[in-house]
C-alpha cells in the first residue's frame, strides 16, 4: 500500500458501445495504430511533453466482428472516478499507444487499436501480456478531457499542493488538540512522535531499513500493516515510498518506535490506490525500526 505511485499509462473509462473489432469502417492509420475519431473538438492536438487528463479502456478483442472484446483495465473504476493524468512521450516503438493518443486534441474522444502480432514483432521477443493470443487486438477507447503544457500543469499543481498543505496543516492541528498529541514537524509539513528511542545515528539515505508497521486514516481506520508478517524493507532516501514515509524513517534510529502523520501532498494526493482510502487522505504510521543495515547487507 505504502509503495510509490507509477505513472499509470493504460487506464481510465469511457463506454463509446462497440462490441467487437470491426475492420475498416473509418480507422485511420499512424505509425502502426489504428484510430478511428468519435468526436472532433476544434484546438490543437497535443504534443509531446504536454500533460493529458482522459478517460481511457484497454480492451482485448478479435477482428471478427462478432466477438465481445474483455476490458482489462477501466480508469473510472481503478481512479475513485476521476480521469488519469499523463504526460505525452514520444513513441518508443512501432504500434506505441502514443502514437495514437498524438491524433487528439481537448475535447476529442476516439478508438485506437493494435494489432498483437504487429506490436509483438515490433517489441522483438519481449514477454507480452498472458491475455492475448495472436489475431487479437489490443483496443483503447479514449475521451480526452483536457490537455497542458508542462509549465502550466506544474504550477497548477503547485498551487493545489500549497492549498492542500495549508488545510492538511490546519486538520492535523486540530487532531492534535483534540487528542492531546505533541507532535514535531518538520520543514515539509510532516509530522511525528517518538514513543520509544532507538539507538546509534539516524536512518541515513542508502541503508536498509527493517520495519514493522500500522498504516491508518485519521478517522482510525486501518488500510495495511504487515502484524504477522515479515518487517518491510526499505532503502532510506531511493523514492520507493510516499514522500512522507521517506522522510519520516530518516528522523528514526535502529529499534525506534514512533507514528508518522503524513498530509496527503506528501503521501497519495488526489489518488486513491484503494477503495479504503479516499482522495486526498491525510495518512498515519505507527513504526517500529527493527534493523538498519548498509545498502548492499542483506
């Protein structure tokens, strides 16, 4: 649960109806896609480094005309409803996604396909997806609701990661006074208390921390834990978890035991990478470092 959040490139929802790949009937090609446009809105189509929000279903189907092509993933479904965000890459081989994506404009909605056998020659032998067989196609239908550039995708985001720092901070406040916590806080707005004091130096950046943890909402609920389980691993500093948690296992030592309270800009944000949490979820770990070793031990 705890772990970092790709960029999520094959996801999202929008029902256009079709049941099946049907050959022909409109599609255009480009670079080893197909696409076909379902609605044309007037603006610029975007451009790499640009930053996308859309909807999108990746379906696997035959070229029959007949078959119900499977959804494999649903945005709406994986994303509390909201459209993903991505930024446009160039294509990185024959029958690439982007490729397709690269024909839209804000506003526009389309289907986009590939061929299996095509794109399997064009990644030369690399494993593909146990779900499709030769003669399938990989079909995604697209709404693509809005397009930025990065500068302006940034500072938007900038401005809603203060706004969100800002009420976290009062929240936690509040919590605190409510249930009489002295909690320390650090420069980035985490917070956290140290019930138990380790000894040696600090967690550094590079070493392996050994940890056993609790994570909760502020309402008390509890979304993961590894109770029973073997203590989680994690190199201090190399950005495999949330910000906050990375922070805050830096400020601990070899048998320290604290609680993390980490405000959303620094865990999830606006995601949700479960039905158990909700956007922008301020999150508590309870913690309990039980070794701390060099990188390379293990």
């Amino acid at each position: 649960m705890i772990k970092r959040i790709l960029p999520i490139a094959l996801i999202g929802a929008v029902i256009l109806g079709t049941t099946g790949c049907q050959s022909g009937s409109g599609f255009k090609k480009a670079n080893g896609v197909e696409y076909k446009i379902i609605k044309d809105a007037p603006g610029k189509n975007v451009m790499p480094g640009d930053v996308m929000e859309l909807n999108i279903v990746w379906k696997v189907g035959k070229n029959d005309g007949k078959s119900k092509d499977s959804v494999i993933i649903d945005s709406r479904k994986m994303n509390g409803g909201k459209p993903i965000q991505m930024p446009l890459t160039e294509p990185k081989f024959r029958g690439d996604l982007v490729s397709g994506l690269a024909m839209l404009s804000q506003g526009d909605s389309a289907i986009i396909r590939v061929s299996f056998d095509s794109l399997k020659a064009a990644l030369k032998g690399q494993q593909m997806p146990p779900f499709a067989k030769a003669g399938d196609y990989f079909v995604y239908e697209v709404s693509m609701v809005s397009v930025k550039s990065k500068a302006d995708y940034e500072n938007e985001m900038k401005q809603k990661t203060m706004q969100l720092t800002q009420a976290d901070d009062k929240t936690l406040q509040d919590y605190f006074a409510k249930n009489n916590i002295k909690a320390e806080k650090t420069s980035s707005g985490l917070y956290y208390t140290i019930q138990k004091e380790g000894t040696g130096d600090k967690i550094a950046a590079g070493q392996m921390a050994s940890l056993m943890y609790t994570g909760k909402l502020l309402d008390g609920t509890e979304f993961d834990s590894n109770k029973g389980k073997d203590a989680l691993k994690v190199k201090a500093g190399a950005g495999s978890v949330i910000p906050g948690f990375d922070e805050g296992i830096m400020l601990l030592k070899k048998g320290t035991k604290a609680t993390l309270y980490i405000p959303s800009a620094l865990a999830y944000g606006e995601h949700s990478p479960a039905p158990s949490m909700p956007p922008n979820s301020i999150l508590i770990f309870e913690l309990e470092v039980s070794d701390v070793k060099a990188a390379d031990m293990k």
